[in-house]
C-alpha cells in the first residue's frame, strides 16, 4: 500500500496528474472476436470427457486443438484456480500478467488466453459465460480475474505461521505430477499465475488492495472456452470455496467443479492452430 508521501507536492502537482490516461496495449489491432465462428463450432458439439475436480483438490484434464471445454459449478458456489499448459510443451503455459495488460482485470467472453514467452499465442479463446450478466459491481468487483496468483503455502505460511497443503498452488502441483508422471520438485515450477474462475475479485477503492467476495456463481453456470493449441488444463477447486471469506484452510464450505470436455461436429473450415508469435528473437544481437 503507498504510504502518504513526505515529499512536498510540486506547484505543477494538479497539472501532471491531470494528463490524460492512454491505454497501454491497445488490442484494436488483434483480429476481431469472430462469434460466428466460434458458435458453428459449439453447434451440436459432442462431449466427450467429464472430469471432476474434488473440493480442495485438483485435477487436469486433456483438450485437443479445436475442441471445446467448459468449467462448471455443481453442488454449490465454488471458485477454480486455472491453469493452461501447451500439452506438448510444458513450458509454454498461461501467461496470467500478459492477459491482464491485453484484456483487462477481468476476462470474458472474447478474450483469449495468452501464452508465455516466445510462443505468446491465444491457447485458448473464452466463447461462453453464463456470469457475463455480472459486469462490475458497486465496489468495483468483477469474476474471473487474471489479477490474483494463486493461495499457496508460502504466502500462508509466511502471514500465519501454518503448514497448509490444499492451497490452490499444491493441489494444481499434485495434479500435474500424477497427469505427467513427474515427481513434485519438477512440477511445482510448472504450476503458474491462474485465472480465477468464478471468484469474485477486485481492488478496494480507498487503499486499492486486492479484495474478494462471495461468488455470484451457482450450480448449473459455466465458463466456455475453445482450444487454440493443444491443451493439459489444470483446475483447483480453491480451500476457499466461494471465497467469501477466507482461504487457505479447512474452514469454509467447498464444493467440486467439473470439466468437459466437447468435440466439435460443425466444420472449423481452414480454422488452425495458434502459431507461435513471430518475434525473431535475435534481441537485437546481428
Ligand atoms: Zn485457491
């Protein structure tokens, strides 16, 4: 948090603040959403997988390119930490920080899911969500933040003292490890910044910290992407549960989420795979 300044405030303070804002990455130049596109695709689409995230566990689940998946609210109000990894590569994974600067705080339909350095390409495109009603609230709260890390021990151990292991950040680790056969000290490193799916995040108005409160979702809302790339997408159904309240313990309520997965029956017609970012990588050296 800034603390008050001690420096004096220059007599030009009210004209530098009063510069205008411009935005930093302006998309206006990436392809335009193309929903009918992405609505022939879903069209008739044919599920083929269910995996279910246990409370306070998670688990992975395989999307093909040009397949469909979906994140769905069972039981009750639960938050998912999401992470995307490219499933031929798992160094190439979700790039939460890029995906705020292109897209936002909050993400929707229209959206994609940046990459990491070099490849930095759409892994997967947001094409449903039954929270777009939402919007942002009175305390400038929205779902589905790209702001947030994820709970994880550290940051738990070091503000409590406690030894917790069902942070979102271990159970995404568990769960990379058993889908790849890797032991934890290598998947650990792998698991990167989420996105929060369902949570409902924002920053207060007075000392702009990072705020949640209770998820709007209920049993039966989802959040519909399509893969750009071939996916291994890892979901934590968060200690929180509907992180109301708190995190990073056995305390509150948690339900389980579920992910399906659809195969698409409609021709994509020449649809491809998301090729990686052109950048020569030469960084200047001839
Ligand atoms: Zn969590």
């Amino acid at each position: 948090m800034k603390p008050d300044g001690v420096t004096p405030i220059p007599s030009d303070a009210r004209a530098r603040r009063a510069v205008k804002a411009v935005i930093c990455y302006p998309n206006d130049s990436l392809p335009p959403y193309d929903s009918a596109f992405y609505d022939r695709a879903r069209t008739g689409m044919m599920l083929v997988d269910t995996v279910t995230v246990p409370p306070r566990q998670g688990n992975t689940a395989y999307v093909p390119a040009g397949h469909i998946f979906r994140i769905v609210s069972v039981d009750g109000p639960q938050v998912g930490d999401l992470n995307l990894w490219n499933a031929n590569d798992l160094n190439e994974r979700f790039y939460s920080g890029k995906t705020r600067a292109l897209h936002g705080t909050h993400v929707g339909v229209g959206d994609k899911m940046w990459s990491t350095f070099p490849a930095m390409r759409p892994m997967a495109t947001i094409i449903g969500d039954t929270l777009d009603w939402y919007g942002f609230d009175a305390d400038g709260g929205s779902v589905h933040d790209v702001i947030g890390t994820r709970c994880d021990p550290y940051t738990n151990n070091l503000l409590t003292g406690g030894q917790y292991h069902h942070c979102c950040h271990s159970n995404l680790t568990r769960a990379l490890a058993e889908a790849k056969g890797l032991p934890l000290v290598e998947a650990e490193p792998l698991v990167h910044d989420v996105m929060n799916v369902f949570m409902c995040t924002g920053f207060t108005h007075k000392t702009h910290q990072y705020f949640m409160k209770a998820s709007p979702v209920r049993p039966g809302d989802y959040i519909e992407m399509f893969a750009e790339i071939d996916l291994l997408v890892g979901l934590s159904a968060c200690p929180g549960g509907d992180c109301g309240s708190e995190h990073s313990s056995d305390v509150v309520t948690c339900h389980p989420l579920v992910i399906e997965v659809y195969k698409p029956i409609a021709d994509l017609g020449d649809w491809q795979m998301a090729q990686p970012n052109r950048y020569d990588r030469s960084h200047g050296i001839d």
